[in-house]
C-alpha cells in the first residue's frame, strides 16, 4: 500500500546532507536522535472555532483568564512550597533515629557486636534504597534520577509522556526520601525541580466541579498554557529547595526556557515568592522562631556574616584559580559520567540489574562508612564543635571520631559545617579520605535507578576540596588573616557544582539567597565566570551529557554556526500524507491507521499549471491548512462528520480541549461504522489556516531560528509557489549538533533512530 | 508618476480594520504612532555572499569570533565602569564648593546680606541648568531626559539615529553632571542607562588601524550584533549606577529586551560584572578602603545590618500596603506627568521656550530651597547626626536647621540619610514639607530639556514618605520595638520607584544588592507586586507613557487579545514596489529616488496561470526574495552593476558592512553617468532569497508573534501561490494597542502620522 510505504520511508530514510565540514556520527550509539519522542506544540492553533470564541467573548473574559492564571500560580507555589516542607520533615523524621541508634550502637559496642552493628548498618542504609529503586525501577521510570534533564527537554518542547503524571510525582516524592534516609550520594534538590514541574503541569488539568471554574479552566488545555506553569512550577521548587525565589526565576529561564516573556517571567516569579514563603514560614515556626523569617537557620548555606565572608582584592586571583580548578574537576566528572552511562546503557539493562546495582551502590556506601570511621578511628575532634551524632570510637573521653561526624548526619547539615566551622576542626587528611570515598559514592550514585539529585553532593565535594585549598593556603601563608575556611568552602561549592550543570547567572544568584550575604557576590560571579569558561571550552554540561545521551531532540539556544548553506530542501523529509479539505472519513482513518505522522497538511486542489521551470521536487498540492493527527482523531471520536453535530464553537472547542486534559487520542479505540465511513468531514473550521511555511531554499539556521521561538512542532517546506513539498520537524533539526570538544568546534550530524 | 502615486498612498491611507470591538483614536494628538522612526533589522539577510564566506571559514573563524566578540563586551563593561566613576567624581569635585559656599555665606550672614546669598545661590542653581539645557536643547536634543525610553525602543528594534553618537553621549555626560550639580531634582542613574548603551553601541563601529582586528570587527557590523552590545551596555550602566551586577542583567532583560537567548544573557552579564568591579575598585581605593571590595559605602543604599532589616511576620500587611500605596501614587504621577508632557508639546515647541522652562524650574529650585530653611529656620536637629554642609539659621549652639539638611547635599547622601538615621532625627513636619516641595521639584523636573533621570528622585520620595508612615506607626504603637525607620524608608523608596517604572523583578534584586542586605528581599518582593499589580491595573509605567506620547512604533510582549479574527489582508499596506531580479540600474534608481520604502521584494516573471478563483488582491509577481533600500544604495554606490566589479565575496560584504559602520546611505549623494543607466544590476547574490513571508489570511497574533521573537522590519504578504500582495510593516503591528485603565482593557486603533 502507498501509504505504508511513504511511512516505512519517513521512519527509515532520513534525507542526509551532503557536506564536507560535517562530520558524520560513527555507528556509536552515544551520538543519536531518538524518534522515541515527540514533540509538543507550543503554536496555537488559531482556527475559525478560536477566531469565534474571541469574537463572542469580550475584554472582561480575558481579565477573568488573567485572575485565574495568577490563583493558578499561586496554588502551584504554595503547593511546592508544602510538599518541599512534607519531604523536608519527613527526612528530618526519619534519619534521627537512624542515626541515633547508629551512634547508641556505635558506642556501645566493644569488640564482639561488630557484626550486630554492621547488619543494622546495612539494614538502614539499604532498606530506604530498595524501596527508593523498587519505586523507580518497577513502578515509574521517569522518576528516577534527577529528572532535571527530563524537565529542560520538556520546556524546550519535547514531550516527555509519563514526565508529568501523579504516579510519576508520588514515586518522586517518596524516592527521594528513601534515598536521601539511606544516605547514599544523593539531593533533594534536583528532584524538588521535577517535582515543581509535574504540579505546575497537573494543577490546570484538575477536575473541578464548579462548572463555571472549569469552563475558564478549559482554556488551559494546550500544550503552550501548560509549559507556562511547569515553568513556574519548576521556579518554585528551585525556590523552595534553596530558598532561593530570584534564583528559581533565573534557573527556569537559563537552564529550561526557549521561549520568553516580561509577563511570564513576572507569574514565574510570583510562583517562587509564595513558594519559598511557605516553605520558610512554616518552618521558622518548626524551628521554635515563629514569624522571623530572616532566621539564621533557614538559610540554605546558613546565613554568613560579613566578617566570615570578608576579602581582599588581592585574593580575586585565588578565587578564580579555583573557578579554574572547578572547571576542570567538573569537566572530569561530566566525562566520567558518560563512561559510566555508557556502560550501564550496555551491560545493565534488565530491571534486577538495575536493582542489584543499587543494592550494591547502597552495600558499598555502608563500607565505605565502616571503613573510615574504624581504619581512621584515631583522628579525633574536640566535643565542642556540635558533635550531632558523632561517636567517640578511640577517641578521648572529650573528643568524637571525625569521620563519623562526616557520616552520622544528612548532607545539608554537613553542608553547613564545613561551611562555617573554624579552620581547626577538619584537618587535611580526614578531609582527603571523606573527599577520595564521597567522590566515588556519588559518581556511582549519579545515574543510578533512584530519585536523586546532584547539587547537594557536588556541594558538598566542592566545599571539601574548597578546605583543602585553603589548609594549603594557611601552610603557605601561616600568618595571613584573611585565610577564613568558610569563603573558600563556598567558592569551591559554587565552582563544583557550576562545573557540572553550567548555569553560572542563577547559580551566582542561589548562592547569594542561599547564604544571606551579597557583600561576597562578586568574587563568587568571577569564580563561577571562569568555571563556566573552563568547562564549555572542555565538555558540555551533566544535564547536557545525559539529554544527548538519551538522544532526546532538544534544541540549543542558537542554531549551528556555518549552516547557511545547509537548506530546507535538503533537511526536510519529502513523505508527506495531505488531506484534501473536504474528506472522505474512509481516508482519514485510512491515513491515521496507517501512518504515524502527527501533522497532515491539508491541500486545495491545484488547478495550477506551472509552466516554467519544472521542480524536481514532486508537489503534493496547494497549501491551505495544517491539521493534527489529535485534532482528527477527535473528530471522528465526536463523529463530527454527522448533520446532527452541534455547530456552535463552544461545544467543539471544549471536545479538543476536553480530549487534551484526559490525553485520550487513541486511534485503535476508533470504532465507525461502514455508513459513517462514508460521510464527509469538512476540515475548514477545524485546520490551522495559516500554518508557518518556509521556501525549499529557507536556510537551517532561518528554520532553526523559526522553531525555537515559535515553539514549533512542525514547518510546512513549499515549493515557489506555494504548493506542498516536504515537512521539517524537531528531530530533522535536532541532528544538526555543534560538538565543542577541548577548544574544537564541529558540526556532527546525528543519526535519527528509536 | 506612478511610483509617486503609490508612495502618497504608502504614506497617508493606511488601511483600516472594521472591528466592532475597536474603539478608534480620537484625533487627540497623544494616540498616534509616529512615522519618522524607522525599524531595526534584527533578521540577518543570509544572501548568496554570506553562504560564501561561512563555507569558506572554518569553525576556528568561529571561535575567533566568539573570542573577539567576549573581549569587546569586556572593554565596554570597562569603558561604561569608568565613565561611572569620572561622572560621579565630577559630581563630587564640583558640589563640594558649592556646597561649601552656601553654607558659609548662610551661616555669615544676619539681615542685610540676604540679597547676596540669594543671588549667589541662584547662580549656583541657574548657572549649570543653563549649561545642561543649552546642551540638551541646543546641541543633541536626543540627550535630553533619561534616555531610558529611547534605550527600551531601540532595544525593541526601532531606529533611533541620533541617540546612539559620540556627540550624544558627550552632552549625556555633560549634562547629567550638570543637572546633578545644579541640586535639580535629577538623578545620574537613567541617564547611565542610555550612556552605557551608547559605549555598546559606539565600540563595535570602532576605527582600528589594524587590519586583522578590524577584519574580525566587520562581522559585527549589523544590527543584531550591534543590539546584543548595546543590551550589554544598558546592563552594565545599571550594575555601575547601582552597584547591581545581577540586577542590571534583569533589567535589561525585563525593560529592553524584546529577545533573549542564554549565550546573550551570559555576555551581558560579564559586562555587568566588570563594570560594577572597576567602579567599586577605584572608589575603595578614593575612599581610602583600597581592595576592600565590600567597604560599606560602596552601596548605593549605604550598607544596611541585619539588625536594621529585621522584622516580623506580621510586618508583612504593613509592607503589602506600603505596595499599594506606592502603586496607586506611582499612577497618579504617571497620570500628572502625562499631562504636563501633553501641555509641554503643545505650548513649549520652541527652543528658547524650553530653555526659558528649564531656567524657570532651576528657580523655582532655589525659592523652595530659600523658602524651606528660612520659613522653618527654627525647627532644629542635633548637631550629632553627620551634619556634613547643614547650617545654623536660628537654630541653637550645638544645633542645625533640619531644612538645610536637605539642601545642601547631593541627592544621593541625602537617600543614604533618610535609610539609615535613627526615627528621631526626622520628624514629621520637615519631612512633610520636603516631601510636598521636592514632589514638586521632580514632577517639574521629569520632561525638563535637560538630561535626568528619575530613579533617585522618587527612591527619595519614597523614602520620605516611608519614613512619614513610619513615624505613624509609632504615633499608633509607640511601645513597639520593631518599628525600625530604615526597612520602612526601604520599602518606600523601592515601591515609589516601582510605582513609576514597573520593572519590579529587577528592582527587587537592586534593592537587594544595594543594600548589601538579603534578608529584606521578601517583605520587599511582596511589596513591590502588589505596586505592579495596582500600579498595572490604573496606568501603563512612565516610560511606557513617554514612549507612547512620542509615537514610537514600539512593539509589547505579548500580541493584544482578541485580534485573531483581524488578517494580513486587512493591516497590510498594499502599496508595493518590487523589483526583477536582474534590474536596469535606472529603473533602481528611479524607485529609490520617488519612494521612502525600505525594501523591495524580489519578484521572477510570473508566468503563471490562475486558473480558479481569481483573488481580489493585485498580485505583484511571485516572490523570489527582498532587497533592502541600503542595500540597493550601496550597490549602486559601489557600481556592482559594472563588469569589472570584484566578484569575490569578501569585497561584496566589505561594501555593506563599512557602508553600515559609516552609516552612509544616501540616495541623493549617488552620481551616475548615462551609460552605467543603461546597464543591467543582478540582484541575485545580495538578495535575501527566503524572506519570511505569510499568507493573507494570517491573524494578526501570529504575525505580530514573528515580528517581536526574530525581530523583523517588515514581512512579506503572498497570496495562494506565493504572489507578493502587500507588506505589513512594524507600525502596521504597533498601531493595535491594548489600552488598561482602571481595570478597564480594550483595543485602540492608533492613528499613524508624522
């Protein structure tokens, strides 16, 4: 049959370029595009229903819109900002015991309970591990891992299907607690953005029963509407998580938007506002400080003070050594990383695999522990230093074992110790162990099948060399003053992790919010300035690194550089189906059932002789409309070919925007009868009438530029006059990747398969 | 003459929508877009030239590029960081003595010397207002004002020629110094904004003699380049105005810019970096802190503690109606300053009208200056309180008229005064009275003919009338320790401002970096939205209503509402004139000699048949591709059409990027003889072949969506079969504008004339 043969075409063969400065991609599965994913369509169709609906409606509707809108944002603010809440007390409940009976055990064991207490160990770091690998590897895949790369992808207008589901949030939430009790080299904060994201998407799609709400409501359900509050949703977990609401504006705009607006911006940040204010409101008032929302210990970092974070401007140097230094460790680890996702991509595939390699994961942290704190049991610290659970193994009755300070307590309070304690207390070889053995715990735990995130590890490897640095300072200069551990902990903090995700103007601001000082911001701006510099001169970014090793369609900000003489012609794919505009509803179940093409253009018949300069391209009529493979399976489902079919647009626009809340676009579930096959669906007040067309000629960087502001899913190639000729979709661009690579800059053209 | 014809109508009838929902302007002048201001191109013309030199430069060009590109954003952070500091020492040498004076002639004199300070004074007022407005009004009248609303249009593509030269950035700096000095209710800040633009926009055109260097230069010799330069200096005028690295990337964001990639924001954001550094460092090192980067003084608000920004929870309805109060004041200033503007155009046209105005208002200046410290020479202050020029009048011994506190001492001092002194130094009367003067003095002030900003003014006002609500609370609760007047200053300082400007995501994080003070920035986000939304919800912002009242073509972020039912067809202008491919050099000079168009579409021979359906439109030939007017006048310039002409591509693009650097486009200064009339110009390399065009059946939304996401000047209207039928130009967008007033939202139709 044509049909499936112009789709088994469209699958298989896509065009190829045929330049010389391309470099084309080995059969090394690591450099390709999958078809796995669609695309979202963040271009409205303005059809003669839309064009009505404006017409009937007034000003006063759009102000209405525009109220529901902020009461949306606002709830979806306040909604993270709770559940941040929910999972931080949840961790706080749950590791206090832990660690409590980890320590009681600790120290009361002499000699012959080593095994007991090494059982319990394990049972309480790898119990919350499996149930946190259970929950990502049996029950939702999606909500393993950071979810972040998932979240730039989506608002960049990749469609990640069970990204945004309640299943997909429930896992998430309940993950990432597991896995942060167990202790393994993992964040909440990752997380909390995806989390941030699927509210932000789920809110407008709530089944409200007012029935004057949910007809406002309705007016939400496109893909365009929902990438705006995801967008805020995903601001208000950055701002909840660091406490951090202009950080959050600015990480939503640098890391995940292609799009943006004065007006959008301003929701996203009200979103942040509410969010964090929950967030810190309520737990000011846990912390027994009801009201003082500028209390010290809500901060992120903790709050510092001027006199802790004071510098010269001689010291400007050594920061940016560090940002340096930052880029380069950063730049080894994203490298390392791929190794290892490589690898798991190859050899642990089946879901015991994945299983037993968490369990191994957890298994080998728990050594880990038992290792430093027994074989460095002699290396011991003054009890006045906030000991928490620290336990006194050989050391004197005043002092604790250092390293059990490193492992008896969650990461964000460990944070804020190596942050702010005195030079004294961590010495520089206790630190090198924690940094050798955390360093591989969380290359092993980044990637791993559970809810977990990379900032606060990253941190925390950060500020640990950051304290290496300056003890070598102090040896060096051993009578300089301005040697405070604390600014050198939180540049190396700042470095790390910018040499990892790469998104420096956010993250110079997270760091500001998050340790209540701006007196320190410029050296940390200089720092992650040159980090971010180092790192792109080497690698991409992590986020990046596993978007592409997805091989998940994601445009970059700018198209490829020298691609001028790359045309349309040349990319697009030439197996195209056209609908006529009147149509047999035979042919349309024909062509849904026998293609996969998500966009139909729909032609006029060309009556039209083109006397001149015959195309090689073979044209498939006239250009009149667009029209979607949902928009038509909801036709036929609402049996809009019928006499009896409500006219008026109300009820029609509410059958699209009904279908896309409950996602219900099933071909197979198309049952028609032999007479309704043969009626005829009119498309004109259903298709696009002018959807965005480009010239067989138009450039790729044009084409490009036209997708990624527009938020296209598709562009219509017409030849010059104006008749049908081939169709550019995100993937057919998406091939095209400048490959920066240590100073090198190429172009790679990507292989496109599932 | 038919070309004539065509260009009379071009100019006078734009075509009219029939739109029962519009409400036409009324011939009132204020609602009008203008015609003297042309568009940017922001669409970089990918002719057969450029493709040329992309295939024959490698990715190393590239890097070169980038690398060329990093280092002029770094020079003109540089540049805009020193011309900071020369205006601000300027400032400093020049009022000290003046200062000096007045006190020592008001504290000497007792009766009859009166007259003497009196004229005195008025020479120090009148003499620098002189020489500020000769130079706005005589010499570059673009430097007259702020130049923010000139800065928001061209960032938002319109053309504004003379804003961006050397003789507009001297009178800039001139006169700001001027304004500043002479005590007029001026600030420096705006006018830094427009400086800093200017050095953006002035460095990329720069002469080197080397030809390497200036080989690279040539590639940026377009407006999109020169635009992302000049985003980059705006920032950089901010984050040096204010200290505010962060905050100057927001605000150009959130004001100017009406596009937005990552890579920009970044290269905007170093350019920030770097001039607020070499600000700060020289000013630690002239305050005697050299390499004390974080020296209190160096906030622009003075360094606020935590101690005086702590406050409690239920503080947060107290800011919150500080918020409303700051947006319902900032729409009745907005509304005043409109009226004052309309009268200014309407009754101050001539020069010596508005030189007269400025010498009146510096006048006015004085008087209430006289006026306030003698008419309440008795209300007094303790000498403790940094009394810096303050004087005696009839106050006692050890202390000083709180009037003269006021007045003699730059506004900035005065702002760091009012934020920081304890509640008891100002008490309300004084501060009533000032406030009620100084409302005045900047409501005068704001439109003068002479170049001021508005930003420290209203952080002023605010701040008194911060302080007065401060000093009310106390009346109400006089046992209450957290009535602190310095957060209240604050809020009222940030929301007066935000009641006049709106960009409220940016001025958050200047209050906060600033004041050097995190822990306020929530009670102060809080604050500043409820201005927005009251502020929004009453009247546009004041640079939106000075833009507006000047006609500018300016495009918003978002399409107005409720336009998908108007067309292409209906706001086109069917006015054309095209050109064939290959061209008599005489028939090109004739089209550009009897018409202003700015471009020409392209069109090949039709010899197409429509057979069906014949449209009502006249088409004028199938589209081939678009030629801008400079285009054509650097070709014939440069007699391209001859055969000796050089074919390589590197001559061709030289032509038109040094014809861009030298802005040398003039039709009338073209000299041919006879015979090269006669010969024949082939457009086809030079021709953008795939301008973005759209079917007459496009909705406005969609077209004003490409317009404002690739910055576009003009885009092509084709028929069915790609026939060019009309032309839809930036003012044919910008005359639909969505009108809010008083909750109230419709769609104008603005009229376009000169």
């Amino acid at each position: 049959m044509k049909l499936q043969e112009l789709n088994a075409r469209g699958q298989s063969s896509v065009s190829t370029v045929s330049s010389t400065r391309l470099i084309r991609a080995r059969s090394k599965s690591i450099n390709f595009v999958s078809t796995k994913y669609e695309s979202l369509d963040y271009d409205i169709c303005e059809n003669m229903l839309v064009v009505d609906e404006e017409r009937s409606k007034g000003y006063n509707y759009i102000m209405q819109i525009n109220i529901i809108r902020y009461i949306l944002f606002l709830v979806i603010g306040l909604l993270v900002g709770l559940i941040t809440l929910f999972i931080d007390f949840s961790i706080q409940f749950l590791t206090q015991p832990k660690y409590r009976i980890l320590r009681v055990l600790t120290d009361e064991c002499h000699k012959h309970c080593y095994i007991y207490l090494y059982v319990v160990w394990c049972l309480l770091v790898m119990v919350p591990t499996a149930i946190g690998s259970f929950l990502a590897i049996y029950v939702e895949s999606e909500s393993s891992g950071s979810g972040v790369p998932a979240v730039l992808c989506y608002l960049n207008g990749v469609s990640m299907p069970r990204m945004m589901t309640l299943k997909t949030l429930v896992c998430k939430v309940a993950g990432v607690i597991c896995a942060v009790v167990a202790g393994l080299g993992a964040g909440k904060e990752g997380p909390l953005i995806h989390i941030g994201t699927i509210i932000g998407g789920l809110i407008p799609s709530m089944n409200i029963p007012n029935r004057k709400i949910s007809s406002y409501m309705n007016y939400f359900q496109n893909d365009k509407e929902r990438r705006d509050f995801s967008a805020g949703g995903a601001a208000a977990g950055v701002a909840a998580a660091f406490g951090a609401p202009i950080g959050g504006v600015l990480m939503s705009l640098e890391e995940g938007t292609s799009f943006w607006s004065v007006l959008l911006m301003w929701r996203i940040f009200i979103c942040g506002i509410i969010s964090s204010f929950f967030f810190n409101f309520f737990l000011s008032w846990h912390h027994g400080h009801s009201g003082k929302m500028a209390y010290d210990e809500l901060f992120f970092f903790g709050k510092f003070s001027d006199a802790e974070l004071r510098y010269e401007v001689f010291e400007l140097p050594l920061f940016i050594l560090m940002g340096a230094i930052g880029g380069l460790i950063g730049a080894l680890c994203v490298e390392l990383n791929m190794w290892l996702t490589v690898f798991r991509s190859r050899f642990i595939k089946k879901k015991w695999q994945k299983f037993l390699e968490a369990m191994m994961v957890a298994f080998i942290t728990v050594n880990f522990g038992v290792f430093s704190i027994y074989a460095m049991s002699n290396v011991c610290l003054p009890v006045n230093y906030r000991p928490d659970n620290a336990v006194q193994v050989n050391c004197k009755e005043n002092e604790v074992n250092i390293q059990s300070y490193f492992w008896f307590q969650i990461q964000e309070n460990m944070l804020k110790h190596l942050l702010h304690s005195p030079i004294a207390v961590f010495q520089a070889v206790p630190l090198l162990v924690h940094l050798l053995l955390y360093s591989i715990m969380i290359l092993l735990t980044t990637g791993l099948s559970i809810s977990a995130g990379l900032f606060i590890p990253n941190l925390i490897v950060g500020a640990l060399w950051g304290r290496l640095f300056c003890i070598g300072l102090k040896y060096l200069f051993p009578h300089a003053d301005w040697i405070i551990p604390g600014k050198y902990a939180l540049v190396g903090a700042a470095v790390q992790l910018a040499g990892m995700v790469r998104c420096t103007i956010s993250l110079s601001v997270v760091v500001i919010e998050a340790t209540g000082n701006i007196t320190f911001a410029l050296p940390v701006m200089f720092a992650l300035a040159t980090t971010k510099w180092i790192g792109d001169f080497i690698s991409e970014g992590v986020y990046e690194m596993q978007i592409n090793l997805r091989g998940l369609p994601i445009l970059p900000t700018d198209p490829p550089p020298l691609t001028s003489n790359i045309t349309a012609e040349e990319i697009m794919s030439t197996s195209v189906v056209t609908i006529p505009t009147c149509v047999v509803v035979a042919e349309v179940l024909a062509k849904l059932k026998n293609t996969n093409f998500h966009c139909f253009p729909v032609v006029g018949q060309s009556t039209l002789v083109n006397t001149q300069d015959p195309d090689f391209l073979i044209p498939y009529g006239q250009l009149e409309g667009l029209i979607l493979r949902s928009q038509l399976i909801v036709l036929l489902m609402n049996k809009a070919f019928e006499e009896s079919h409500p006219a008026d647009f109300e009820t029609r626009l509410n059958m699209f925007r009904k279908a896309y809340a409950c996602q219900q676009v099933d071909v197979e579930s198309l049952e028609l009868t032999t007479a309704e096959k043969e009626m005829v669906l009119d498309l004109r007040a259903y298709m696009n009438p002018s959807p965005y067309s480009v010239r067989a000629v138009t450039s790729l960087p044009r084409i490009f530029r036209l997708f990624r502001s527009l938020g296209l899913r598709h562009i219509i190639v017409v030849n010059n006059v104006n008749q049908v000729v081939g169709i550019v979709t995100r993937k057919d661009l998406a091939r095209f990747r400048l490959w920066v690579h240590r100073g090198n800059m190429r172009l790679k053209e990507l292989r496109v398969h599932s």
